[in-house]
C-alpha cells in the first residue's frame, strides 16, 4: 500500500493535500495548513506565498496529483516553464487505485 502526502488542489488562493498512511501530520501544520474533514488546507494572498509554500512541499516529498485540466502537476509544469520555481518535485498518476506511476521532475 502506498502511504502519500498528496496535493489534490493547487488554485491562486488555496492548496489541498490529502494523507493516505501518514499519520504525521506534523510538517503541515508547521507549514500553516489546518484540518479540514480528512484533508489539510492553507490559503494565501498572492503569487509569492504560494510558491513559497509549493516549494516547502516538494522539498518535503509531498506528491502533486496528475489529472485533466489544470490538476496540480499541471500547474507546477506551468510554473517551472514561466520560471518562478527551480525545484524537483514528484507527480502521481493513476491507473487505478493499486496501479500509478511516480515521476520526477
């Protein structure tokens, strides 16, 4: 069973990240998220606070979510191309609930 930190949403004002196995919750609280039902959210004010805190993710390991649309994974692409983060970061894609795929960035 694969135990994650997960980013779901990654929008202008918010981030959403899901455990799956981890029960230290410890980082994110650190990071400023607070609980809300079985997920940790922050939100923020502008552009600058938001890559700050991308950036705290990735460091740590936190996996961001492949999907349609502009899904989490979609918009780190989009950052590191415009050039506003310079850090590896791992997507996760699924084929189904016991097959993924995890790749670095």
């Amino acid at each position: 069973m694969l135990n994650y930190m997960l980013v779901t949403i990654l929008e202008q004002n918010r981030i959403v990240v899901d455990l799956k196995g981890v029960n230290d919750e410890t980082i994110l609280l650190s990071f400023g998220f607070y609980k809300k039902g079985t997920t940790y959210t922050i939100n923020f004010d502008n552009e600058k606070e938001q890559i700050f805190l991308i950036e705290k993710l990735a460091r740590a390991g936190v996996l961001f979510s492949y999907g349609p649309g502009w899904a989490p994974s979609e918009v780190m692409g989009y950052l590191k191309d415009e050039g506003k983060i310079n850090v590896p970061y791992k997507v996760i894609m699924w084929r189904s609930p016991k097959d993924y795929e995890i790749i670095d960035n």
